[in-house]
C-alpha cells in the first residue's frame, strides 16, 4: 500500500503552444510520477469544461493557473494519504468536491492530470506495467486471463484475445479546425486492414504518408502540416482528396480496399449552420438533413469508407439514427462530438441506435474511472472502442497504454509524424514487444 503525500503541478506547453497541465504525485514508498492532459481544438459542447485563466495578458487568456491552484489548494487535501491504488475513491472524491456536471468548479483538466497520474503511480507501485493495470482496473480489479499469456515477462497477463492488437487511424490529411480551413472535412484517415500486425500496420501507414508527402511536392499542391501532423493541401474539394488518396495507395505497393482504408472525420457541427449542412464553402444554401444523408451514402458507397466519424451534428439524433440504419451495417458510424466519452448520452445512442462505435477523449470526460465506465457499456453493446488523442497533444503516452489495457478496436494518434503523435505510436510498438504480438 502506497499513500500520496503530495502532488505538484507546473503549465507546460501542448503540441499548438498552448499552456496545459502537467501534474506529479509523490508517494510515501519514494516513487514520484506524473501526467500531462491534452486539449482540442474541435470540441463538442457537451464536453466537461476545461478551466483556463481568462487573463488576456497571458497566452491570450489560455494561461492555467487557476487549474494549477485548485490542483494544490483543493485537490491535494482530498486525496492526501489515500492508498494510490483506490482509483475509484480518488476520483470519486474529486468528482463531489467539484459538485457540478461538467466538472467546471475545479475543471477537467486539473482533476484528470490528478487522476492518470494516480494510475501510473499505482502501476509502478505494483510493479507491473501501466496497461496491465488499467486492465486490472477496467475488469473492478479482476484481471483477464488468455492463451498466451505465459510469453509475458513478468506475469501470466494479456490484454488482447487471440494475440491481436489494435489498428490505427492515421491521419492523413487535415481539414476543418485542425488544418488551413479550406477543406470543410476534418480528418482523412488511412485504416490498414485488419488483417495486420501492428508492426505491419506502422510501417503502412509511414510508407503512404512518405508516398502522398512525394506526391504533393511533385505536383506542386502547396501545404503545411496540420494540428495532427496530416498535410494542408490547397485543396478545395472533399472528394478530390479521396480521389487522390485512392490513386497514390494503388500506386504504392499496397492495395487500396484490401491492404489499407479510407475513414473520414466530418466533424459535422461545424458546417452545420440554421438546419443545414454546408460542406461546400461556396454553398450558401447547403443540404438539408435528408439529401446530406443521401450524400454520405453516395460517398460510402463510391470510396468504400471504413469509417465516419461525427458525420452529422452533436445534437441532430435523428440525422444519426436515419443513417446508422441506412449505412450502419457497412461502415462504422463513429459518435465523438456526440457522445463525448459521456456515459448518459452513450445510453442515448444504444437505445436510438444512432450509432455504432465510439470515439475515446479521456478529457472530454475528466476522470480515468469515468472512461473506463463508458468503455464498459460501449462494449456491452458492441459498439466498437477508438481510443483517440486531442489536436493539441504532450509527449505523454499514457492513452497507448490505455488502448492495450481495456483491448481497444483502433487507436487514433494522428499522422505518423510529429513527436508528441509518435510517441504514442512507439508505445504501442514496445508494450507488443513485451506481448510478443
């Protein structure tokens, strides 16, 4: 048993130079750790609130240290000298000393820092590597026991049945709030197949991001590096960019549909002005909920999406559930602006069938425990699990170890490229080097 003593918080910087929270427990046994939390730029309304200074003398009132102080002030003297290892207690603590929905008192990123920190804390202190934990955790302290198991240095534990590891999204191209603003589509995304390894599956994913980056410089489509680390091409039309990525991956050594696929991240609710869907910038009038659906159905179909994610508003539920029966039964339809790691709105959508996987922001939320709660039910219903990143990131990898730990379907990381998104990615890579998968 291993009891906190104190804990101390610092601002540091995020991916976008933007100040963010990086918070150090100090254990009674000597061990000291920490984490770091994310922000997004494209966030849904319905996420817990994130606590910013508002001094618009400092980073332009993006400054924390008002989350800080709350950190040291009012935090520490809830969890000081409780056992590291009682998750639940620590966050549950946290959670009704805030007292508000939304976590807006002390702020989602002041207790979230607090709680991931708490785990890796306790991980170390039962010497066992953080996704083994988590795993610990997310089965209310009974881990699970599979083939192969005993390949594992250390213990007789795995997180993936059958030996298989999760997919990543990468990244590809970025649009909307994450890139130059001329694409109204947020995230183009290449899925490897299934069918790979997670080595195999990495190496893809850097090769075609290799290969479009030649492409672009060859043709002379100007573009910088979004939030993600996905190219800013100067491009105006969505379906020029499937069109292009389709030709550079059946040019490549990979086979479009077979080896590798397309995904989409829409984050729809920011064309999604007076009922209407504005894809096209130069639309004034847009599509309305019908002839928008009929549209992503025509896209599906035409490119063999894998995947949409937040392909409608964060509060038209029967736009979501209109096309979940249209085209659920081929492509994931992924809630993230609409679910926002939320337990209640999640039931929501199981009940209304308005969609069939979700997307994982553990600050969308604010607590480890509250993450693992939603993974849970989401499972429950089968819905499948994306474990994702924020556009503003730290090199923290805490959430590869997450995607192991509760055997997450994908992982979204961005591209393969940009330190703080690689990071994670090479966590993934050492944690199957240990499971030998």
């Amino acid at each position: 048993m291993a009891r906190i003593i104190d804990i101390k918080a610092r601002e540091i910087l995020d991916s976008r130079g933007t100040p963010t929270i990086e918070t150090v427990i100090f254990l009674d046994n000597g061990i000291f750790t920490g984490a770091s939390v994310p922000s997004g730029a494209s966030t849904g309304k319905h996420e817990a609130f994130e606590l910013r200074d508002s001094d618009k003398a400092r980073y332009k009132g993006k400054g924390v240290l008002k989350a800080i102080d709350n950190i040291q002030n009012k935090i520490l003297p809830l969890i000081k000298d409780i056992d590291v290892t009682k998750q639940k207690d620590i966050d549950a603590k946290m959670i009704e000393a805030d007292a508000t929905p939304n976590k807006s008192n002390f702020g989602a990123n002041s207790i979230l820092s607090v709680s991931l920190a708490c785990a890796r804390g306790a991980s170390l202190s039962l010497q066992m590597p953080l996704y083994k934990y988590i795993n610990l955790l997310s089965h209310s302290g009974k881990p699970r026991l599979n083939r192969g198991a005993s390949r594992i240095p250390g213990g007789s534990w795995t997180s993936q049945d059958d030996s298989t590891a999760v997919t990543p999204m990468f990244n590809i191209i970025n649009g909307g709030l994450h890139g130059s603003g001329n694409l109204s589509f947020q995230e183009f995304l290449l899925i490897p197949d299934k069918s790979k390894s997670y080595s195999q599956s990495l190496q893809m994913g850097a090769e075609l991001y290799q290969e479009i980056k030649t492409y672009l410089k060859e043709n002379k489509l100007n573009y910088s590096v979004g939030d993600e680390g996905g190219f800013t091409p100067n491009l105006r039309d969505n379906e020029k960019v499937l069109d292009l990525l389709r030709e550079i991956i059946d040019s490549s050594k990979y086979k479009y549909g077979v080896d590798v696929h397309l995904g989409l991240d829409l984050a729809a609710s920011q064309y999604y002005k007076i009922s209407c869907y504005h894809v096209l910038k130069h639309d004034n009038k847009g599509f309305d909920s019908h002839t928008y659906i009929d549209y992503l159905e025509k896209l599906q179909k035409e490119y063999s999406l894998f995947s949409l994610e937040d392909p409608l508003a964060e509060d038209d539920w029967d736009s979501w559930i209109a096309l979940t029966a249209k085209i659920g039964d081929k492509t994931k339809i992924i809630g993230d602006d609409l679910l926002v790691t939320n337990r209640e709105r999640l039931n929501k959508a199981i009940k209304l069938q308005a969609a069939n996987s979700v997307l994982i922001k553990v600050n969308q939320i604010g607590t480890l425990t509250e993450t693992l709660e939603v993974i849970r039910r989401a499972k429950e219903a089968n819905f499948t699990v994306i474990i994702s990143h924020r556009s503003g990131e730290t090199n923290d990898d805490f959430i590869a170890d997450l995607a192991v730990g509760v055997s997450a379907d994908l992982v979204k990381f961005g591209a393969p490229a940009r330190g703080e998104r690689v990071a994670k990615y090479n966590r993934l890579g050492q944690i199957y080097e240990e499971l030998r998968i």
